[in-house]
C-alpha cells in the first residue's frame, strides 16, 4: 500500500496523521493487517484510528470492517504500551471470519507479549528499523483466537503498520494506489539481486578459464616449440581472481539467509516442503513442467520444485568452492592452513580431485542452461515477469490471486 493522504480532513486542532505501507508476516495480507490495526470503536476521537480508518475507506472498501463496542477495548496504559480489543467476526479473509482479541502498540512491547520464533522477530524488527529511517513508526499488531466459552489463546504477531506525522501537510513522496486488477508486489531485495548477477558473471568466467585450464585448447604450445609467454599464467589469474570474489557472495548470502528483513531469503525458506499441501505441489508442479498439468499452484516467491533445486544448487556452489580451495592449497604447502585445507587431495590424489571439480562445473552448467530455459517458459505461460524480478525485483499478479506461501493479493 503506497503512502496515501486520508480521504477527509481530520477534525479542526487535531494532528495531521499520514498512513503509510503495511507489513505481514505472511499469514495475513497487508491489507487485513492494516484492517486489525484500524479498529476502534465508534466515535473515537484517537487521530491515528481515524486516519488509518478513513485509510482504509479510501484503499480498501471492499473490506467492511466491524466496530468493537467500548466495553471491549482495554486502551494502552503508561505501563503497557498496547491496547487489547475483542472483535468478533473479524474478516480474516474474503470468506472466513474469526473471533479476536487484538493487541496494538509499539514493536518492542507487543514482541515481548507474543509466541512468534526468532526468525519472525528478526524479520519484524530489520522492517520497522528501515520504516524508522524513513521517518515513520510502526503500530504493531498481534492477534490471539478467542474460544467460544471465551477463552482467549497464545499471541502471535501478524505485522505492522507504519505511520507518521505531517506538520505541513505537504506529503512528500506520496504515490498513487495501483490501479486496475493486476498488483506489482515487490519481492527481490536489490542485494539478492546483485547477487545474482554477480553470479552469473563468476560462473561464466571460471567456467571458461578452467575449461582452458584443463584444456588449453588455443594459444602458443611448448609442444610446437613456440615461446609460451604468459597466457597460462593470466588465465590463472583470472580464474583465481574469480573464484574468491565468488566466495565474498557466498558469504554474503549467508549474512543474509541470517539476517535479512525478507522471509523469502532466510534459513527457513531452503527447505520448502514444510506441509503436506507443499509435498502435494511439488507433483503438480513437475507434471506442469513435464506438460502434463495445463495450471500450477500458484507461488509468491519460489515453488517447492524451484527452492529445492535452488537449494541443490547452493550446496553444489558450496562443494565447489570447497573443492577449488583444495586444489588452490597444493601451492602453498608451506602454510599450515592451507595444508590443511588440501588434505582431501592426499587422500583422494589430485586426478580425482579435479575431476571431481570439473564434473560438478559441467553439472552447475546443465542447471544454468535448464533454469534459463524454465524461467523464459514460466513468464510465458504464468505471466507474473519472474525473468524481470532479477532485474526489477517485483512481480505482477492479479487482484484476488491466493498464492500458496503468501496472503491474498489485494
């Protein structure tokens, strides 16, 4: 949701409050989180229950939502910076309603109060940090089931709301609300992205200069009693070059399967199959692929099929700089590190060794060339710009779309 004004002025005297972009944890869509955040009862008078109300009104009025009595809001204190409210038949989703309570407050508070892991926390944390720098605060939001006898059950966080004030009134950087039925939902973050790329540029050139290392298929030859130069020796170069900027990114994506704000990219996400509707689609997604299927389960980020190969792949990277380090270590046997770091050639013999690095580039190149083939076919046919998401880092889809691993599009 883009930063938006509120479609009335707020009352004369009051603060001017401005609602910006909505974060889900993924179980709710932006929009039902903003919806949690936004209730209150009649005739508040609270300036940013109006405003996120009236935000709601104005982007999202195909959701109705319920108003609280009075008796069931239990307001913030200067000793719990969060409210509770009971809602019932709370809008969960275009079909589904629930009974609620629902606690709003700061971050920090509410994280204290709820059941979420690490990893959730983590995530919910790194995106308010960035909302913080851009001068907005994040009223977080956390909702527990209520039973029918009315027993209220364990806290989980759903995600935020950021807003701020606006002294002037000017709105600087506001945008527009996507029109039309198809959403741009951003998805890749730029250093995933830069990542990839940079990738692609390693691959190819240690692919190319240990070809020629293997098999120095062109140049001056001793053989033909011609000088040699040093054309080896730059080729090695490059390729030794190559290989340890391809160990920075690798270490780099590690930092950010720990780190980053975007559950797409953690730990978590490299192991894909983690209900029986994920085993499940993994089927269909192969028989898709195999033209069996004309339709696929619908995925946000990566499909079962996709993470695990990924995920095959990043181990095969890993194997591969593990080998490439072997192998580099035979020169410098001087060095306790790196004599340790070549032991697996004393015990398997340098041949092996290398051609065991070798089998694994042609394989990577196998995957390269099924991959570029795969993502050309899935934009063709799916036509969400998953090709363009490398680039750009967002995709399209429809209004309604209810993606597998991620919350209705609306």
């Amino acid at each position: 949701m883009s930063i938006t004004e509120s479609s009335s002025a707020p009352a004369a005297g009051a603060p001017r409050i401005w609602v910006g972009s909505a974060f889900s944890l993924g179980h709710l869509s932006e929009a039902r989180v903003q919806a949690l955040a936004a209730l209150s009862p009649a005739g508040s008078t609270d300036p940013v229950e109006r405003a996120l109300r009236r935000s709601m009104r104005s982007e999202h009025p195909g959701i109705t939502l319920p108003v609280p009595d009075p008796a069931d809001v239990d307001p913030a204190r200067t000793d719990r910076r969060f409210s509770l409210t009971r809602v019932r038949e709370f809008p969960i989703s275009a079909d589904r309603t629930a009974d609620l309570m629902v606690m709003r407050g700061r971050l920090p508070d509410v994280l204290e109060q709820v059941g979420n892991g690490f990893e959730d926390k983590s995530v919910a944390r790194r995106n308010a940090a960035m909302a913080r720098r851009r001068g907005c605060r994040a009223l977080a939001v956390a909702i527990a089931p209520v039973a029918p006898d009315g027993t209220v059950g364990a806290y989980r966080l759903e995600g935020f709301v950021t807003v701020r004030p606006d002294a002037d009134g000017s709105g600087s950087g506001d945008m527009a609300a996507q029109p039309g039925s198809w959403v741009r939902v951003n998805l890749w973050t730029g250093t995933l992205r830069m990542q990839h790329w940079i990738n692609v540029a390693m691959v190819f050139i240690l692919s190319c200069t240990g070809y020629l290392i293997m098999d120095p298929f062109f140049g001056p030859t001793a053989d033909a009693g011609e000088p040699t130069g040093f054309l080896m020796g730059w080729i090695r170069f490059i390729h030794f070059t190559a290989a340890f900027i391809w160990l920075v990114v690798g270490a780099t994506r590690v930092v950010l399967a720990s780190t980053s704000r975007d559950p797409y990219l953690r730990w978590s996400a490299f192991w894909p199959l983690k209900r029986k509707e994920d085993v499940h689609n993994l089927g269909r997604v192969v028989q898709h692929y195999a033209l069996i299927k004309e339709e696929s389960p619908l995925y946000l980020g990566h499909n079962p099929l996709q993470q695990l190969t990924y995920t095959a792949v990043y181990i095969a990277c890993a194997v591969q700089m593990a080998t490439g380090l072997t192998l580099f270590g035979l020169y410098h046997q001087s060095n306790p590190l790196w004599r340790l770091a070549s032991m697996p050639v004393h015990w398997f013999g340098i041949p092996g060794v290398r051609l065991f690095h070798t089998a694994v580039m042609f394989l990577l190149w196998v995957f390269v060339i099924i991959h570029v083939y795969l993502a050309v076919r899935a934009d063709s046919l799916e036509r969400h710009g998953g090709v363009s998401a490398m680039i750009n880092g967002g995709v399209w889809l429809r209004r309604g779309a209810k993606p597998v691993d991620a919350p209705e599009i609306e």
